[in-house]
C-alpha cells in the first residue's frame, strides 16, 4: 500500500507543480494539504483553509481556475455530511467558471480542467483508500469464510450423521430398557451403524476430492520415508472441483509404484494449469529415475478419459520415467451465497455425488469505478484537446482520440505491444495535420509506457517522449512559456493516466487475492474436516459396528450395549469437533480404548502405557494417530497380536503401533488416512514412518519435545 500512496503523492505533486511554474507558489500549501487529505485528516478547518488558498490564488493572485479542483475533490472525498459537501462541489465548479468569464477566459476549457483535476484528486485518493481497506480485510474475509463453512458442514453433517447417531443411542437405550426386543433392535442398530460409517468414508473422500494437496503432502512423506529424494513443484491453484480426486488417484498410483520398485533417487512431482480459471486444463506430472523400461503402473481403474482428461507414461531420452495426466478444470459453478465467502454449496453431479461449490464472492465495485475515473479523465484530456483545434479537423481527430482512450482502457489488463504501436503512431503522425494542440496528446502514451516496461526501461521512454514534446514545440516556435506550458502538460498527463491504470490494477490484484484468500480457507476448512471424518468419527463408527456385531453374538450383550451407548455419546462429540468445535483427546483414554477395541475382536493386545506431560495439542495429535493405526489393525490385517508402544528420549516422544497378520501379497499405497496424519505430525515438527517386515506391520508417529518424560508404568 506504500506504493499506492507513493504514486499519488507523485501525481498530486505534478499537478501543483503546474500551477507552481505559472506564477503561483500557494499551490504548494495547496498540495500539502491534499496530501493530509490523503492520510485522512479531514476536518472542515483543513477544508475552509484549502478554500481560502485556492481562492487566494485564484482571484487576487491570478492562477488559473483549475487549481480549484483541489478543492472540489476534497469536498468529493468528506465523509461527515456527504450530501451538503457533494452539493457544494459543483458549486466550486460553477465559480471557476464565473472567474474565468469575468478574466474574459475561454470558460469551457477552465470548466473542464477544474473538473478533470477534481476527478483526479478524488478517484486517486478514493483507489488508496479503497485497495487499504481490501488489504486490512482480507483476513477477516477469509475467517468469516470459514465461519460460515463451519455452520454450512455442521448442517450438512447433523443432518445425515447426527441423525444417525442419534438412532444408535436411543435403539441401544431401547435395547437395555427391553431385554427381549434387544436381538431386534441391536440388528437395526448394527444397520445404522454401517450405513453411517460408510457416509462418514464417502463424506470425507468427498470433502477431499476438491484439493490435491494431501496426496501431494502423502506422497512426500512416502518418498521421504523409502530414502527416494523428491521435489514437490506446485503451480496449480485450489480448489480443483471433481478433478481433484482422480488426480490425486494417478499421484497416489504412480508414487507408490515407485516406492515399489525401490530404484529411484529422485522424484520430481510438478503440477501446472493451461488456459484460464474457466476452460483451461490441470496438469500433473511424476518424473523418476528408478526405470529401467517403460512399464510402469496401472491406472486403467481411474478412467481418465471419460472425465475429458489424458494420461500418458513413458521413459524420456535419458531413461526417466514420465507419468503426466491432465484433466480439465470444469466450470467455475457458484452458489448463490449473498455474502462474501457465505459458504459453499452443495448440489447433485451427474454422478450423483454430492460436490463442492466454491464460495461466490461479494461484487466489489472498486475495480469498475477505477476503469469509470480513468475513461472520465481520458474523455475530459480528450475534449480539451477538440475545443482547440478548427471545426473541419474536429471529427478526424475525435476518431483518432477514440482510439487511443479505447487502447488506454486495454492497457488496465496487462502489457499490450499491439496497443502501445497504434497509440505511438496516433501520437506523433497527426502532429503535422493537426499542430501544437496534438502535443499534448504524447502524455496519454507515456502513462502507458510507464505501466508496461520495467522502471529502468520505463522512464527513459517516458523522458524521451516528453522530450519529443519540447523538441516539437521548438519546431513550431512556440513561446518559451507555451513550450514549458505544453511539456509540463504532457508530463502530467502521462503521471495522471500512469497513476489511475496502475491504481486500477492493484484494486484488481487486491480483490483476486483476497477472494482466493477466502477460497484457500475454506478449502483448508474442508481438507479438516475429512481428516476429523476419517481420524476421528471414522473411528468412532468403526468401534461401534464392531462392538454391534460382537454383541449379536453375545446372550447377555448388556455391558457391550451399554458401550455402544457411550461410544456413540463419545461420538457425537467427535462429529462437533469435525463441525468446527475444538476438542482435545486424552492420550490414556485413547490407549484405554484401543485396548478395549482390540481385545473385542479377539486380538491380544500388549501396551507400556505412560502418562505423558505434554502439551494438549500433542496429546490430541498422537491419540489420533494412536485411532487410525487402531482402525488399519482392524481393517487391514488378520492380526492375533498388537503392541502399543510409548517411549520419551532426547528426541522427543515416540509413539509405535506393531502388529502381525499383514495379507500376503498385499499392496500397500498411500491412504487418506496416513495422508491425514502426516498433515498433523507436520503442524508439530513431527514424523510418520510405516515400514512392512514379513507378515508384521509397524506405524512410528514421534514428536519433538523439549524434554524427556519418564515412563510410568
């Protein structure tokens, strides 16, 4: 924002400086209190002494009326009774003119001035304030977008998982108040139970689907983990939309088939985008150079190719292997929120899946008033220019000026050479036909110029043209005070157009940024909330089927139906904290639990407890960690023995899940849930490893702690 202000304290010392050459040395208290206007120290004392100077000036002093559009555009810029100081800025106009006919001046041409300078003045100081205003909010934007997120998914989640919960607990209450429906009711609950497991998976699958970034962070881990160097290059933005998924497949296939063949070095993962945000295309690309021929995974399951997108693999020249998909971006759908960053929406895809939506932003105006500032003072440079020049030269050069306002506006999005030739050939080839008055007509090419170059580049050029403007009205014969008049002119018109496109483009880069300020967010609020869903309800519901079926088996199921009503309590308290609600987990509960989940499926279950002194937000992440290698031990092998192990040294705490009865053959990718919790560890400073020995399977979590806690047994 210093850049902002330093670029109109520039341009409002150009336009006094006009008046400075002219004979009148009170305009730079006139500029020094514009600049106070600028920091917004406003009062009506600071407004009557800018009157009394611009006056001053003006009538016993004899400079010319534009200088009243200082004051004009202050009266623009009050905030406190805004209707009587919009009132009393024509009436500033409307007096320039009745000095000017009273000096017998040409009235139209101080009419238009005092009001070309009260528009500069105005919309310069008006874009700094506003682009402050949308860098200072650009945060609370982003967190009222996760706050709405947040009572978006609790909506959503209550409505299908809540319910569900709430079945479990009132049919296992049911199941202890009447003993004899108890085999009736413990099947409906066992339903209920599986069902909303499954939603659970689905949900945070789908939660996951927008955004590539925890395979990427998977996939590290993964790479680190096999001793294989990686180089994680990332140029696409988030979020993806459905595509996300089935790039996050082809990653998650072609690492995990390098780890496989355990030949690589290196692994450079690089992602990028084509065309724009609407119509272009996604592109991943896994290089490695552990192949030795050009077999490489099997992706036939993803089908690529009925989402429109493409993959190819192969080995490059130098005998690296190269998988590359690209997938299209799909178009940017928004939901009809209302407020800035309101939520996101979610509708039916053709699949039938549930889908996110990207949050659509607020309409900011700021942009569109900065084009509308610019085009006003083009036209108003414009019309100066027409009411000097005869009658019969008016339409030719009206078009000619068309097409430089119109190739100026163009220049507000990016660096157009086409557009910069046409303005430097209507610039200077006209000057013959048309005479001095098409002098100043250099001013509107050098802002441009100034805006498309680098600096170092960009100022010669801009000298150079305003040299031309002295040099061509030595070669009409100009007066010298004419000549200064119309090289002066040109210098700040050209800092005048510079300032209004560079001011309009910075709102723009503003309001892009905080909008995707906004979106990132939310997407790292969903990117939670699946690994809440996967780590902690996941869990929860898996214990709770378990317990379902082993109480089926059971005749007097009644302690295993009294702890299915409190998992299922305890799991209503996770599916707050997927919701948003902070929740802290306690370490020895969570041993406690897995001892109890595990014996319940018949596997001998051997733990060293300890009770560490640690931080909260440690003992939440290592009881997660501790519920997801429960949940794989479950889900994954066949195993008869589990060893818990927790064990503090110089390095930190260390938290190790060892069991037996890995599936022959078996093979072992990335999952979300591992993806999950390396994000977590990561936060920490900590590191997940998992390695298979034979038919045993071992998860290592450790995190740094300053110092050692001694075990107790």
């Amino acid at each position: 924002m210093r850049l902002a202000r330093v670029i109109v304290v520039v341009v409002l010392a150009a336009l006094a400086s006009v008046y400075v050459v002219a004979g009148a040395p009170i305009a730079l208290a006139v500029f020094a209190v514009q600049v106070l206007y600028l920091l917004k120290v406003r009062t009506w004392w600071l407004l009557a002494a800018q009157a009394v100077l611009v006056y001053t000036a003006s009538v016993p002093g004899g400079a010319s009326t534009g200088i009243l559009g200082f004051l004009a555009g202050s009266l623009l810029l009050t905030s406190a009774r805004r209707d009587i100081a919009r009132v009393l800025a024509p009436l500033v106009v409307v007096s320039a003119a009745v000095i000017d006919a009273a000096r017998g001046g040409a009235t139209a041409d101080a009419t238009i001035t005092v009001v070309l300078v009260s528009l500069v003045v105005f919309g310069l100081t008006r874009l700094v304030e506003r682009a402050g205003e949308m860098h200072a909010a650009r945060l609370s934007l982003a967190a009222a977008a996760v706050a709405a997120e947040r009572l978006r998914l609790a909506g959503e989640l209550n409505d299908g998982l809540g319910r569900s919960l709430e079945v479990i607990v009132e049919g296992g209450r049911r199941a202890l108040a009447e003993p004899h429906d108890a085999a009736e009711v413990l099947a409906s609950v066992t339903a209920t139970a599986r069902t909303a497991l499954t939603d659970a998976r689905a949900a945070s699958a789908n939660y996951r689907a927008t955004s590539l970034a925890p395979e990427l962070v998977t996939a590290r881990a993964m790479l680190d983990a096999a001793g294989i160097a990686v180089e994680v290059r990332g140029g696409h933005t988030e979020p993806l939309g459905p595509g996300g998924a089935l790039l996050a497949g082809v990653l998650r296939e072609a690492v995990t088939d390098v780890v496989r063949r355990g030949t690589a070095r290196l692994c450079v993962i690089e992602t990028g985008e084509q065309g724009d945000a609407q119509g272009g295309r996604v592109r991943l690309r896994v290089v490695d150079d552990g192949h030795r021929t050009a077999e490489g995974a099997d992706f036939d399951g993803l089908r690529l190719e009925e989402a429109g997108g493409t993959l190819t693999t192969g080995l490059t020249p130098a005998g690296h292997f190269v998988v590359e998909a690209t997938l299209p971006r799909g178009p940017s759908e928004q939901t009809a929120s209302g407020e800035a960053g309101a939520g996101a929406g979610v509708r039916e895809s053709r699949a039938g899946r549930r889908r996110w939506l990207p949050p659509e932003p607020a309409h900011d105006s700021s942009y569109a008033v900065s084009v509308t500032v610019l085009a006003a003072v083009l036209v108003g440079f414009s019309v100066k220019a027409l009411l000097q020049l005869p009658g019969a030269l008016v339409l030719p050069a009206a078009a000619c000026l068309a097409v430089i306002v119109v190739m100026q506006l163009r220049s507000v999005n990016g660096r157009h050479m086409v557009a910069l030739g046409v303005m430097a050939v209507l610039t200077y080839a006209p000057i013959p036909v048309f005479g001095p008055v098409w002098l100043g007509v250099a001013g509107f090419l050098a802002g441009p110029v100034l805006l498309a170059f680098p600096w170092r580049v960009a100022w010669p050029a801009a000298a150079a043209i305003v040299a031309s403007v002295a040099g061509a009205g030595v070669l009409f014969g100009l007066p010298a005070p004419v000549l200064a008049n119309s090289t002066i002119s040109a210098l700040v018109t050209g800092l005048v157009v510079y300032a209004l496109l560079r001011l309009a483009q910075i709102v723009k880069e503003l309001q892009a940024a905080r909008e995707s300020l906004a979106r990132a967010a939310i997407v790292e609020e969903r990117l939670r909330a699946a690994r809440d869903l996967h780590d902690l309800l996941g869990h929860s519901l898996a214990a709770i089927l378990l317990t379902c079926e082993l109480a089926r088996r059971l005749r007097s199921p009644r302690e295993r139906i009294e702890e299915i009503v409190a998992m299922a309590e305890g799991a209503r308290a996770d599916l707050r904290s997927v919701s948003g609600e902070q929740r802290e987990l306690s370490l020895a509960a969570e041993v406690e639990s897995a001892r109890t989940v595990l014996s319940a499926a018949g596997i001998r279950v051997t733990v060293e407890p300890i009770e560490p002194d640690l931080p909260a937000e440690v003992e939440t992440v290592l009881g997660t960690v501790l519920r997801e290698a429960v949940t794989n031990v479950l889900r994954h092998s066949e195993a008869r023995h589990c060893a818990i192990t927790m064990r503090a040294d110089e390095n930190g705490l260390r938290l190790r899940v060892r069991n037996d009865g890995v599936r022959p053959g078996e093979r072992r990718r990335g999952s979300s849930g591992i993806g999950n919790l390396t994000t977590r560890l990561a936060a920490l400073d900590g590191r997940l490893t998992s390695r298979v020995d034979g038919d045993r399977f071992t998860l290592d979590a450790c995190v740094p702690h300053p110092a050692p806690v001694a075990a107790r047994a």
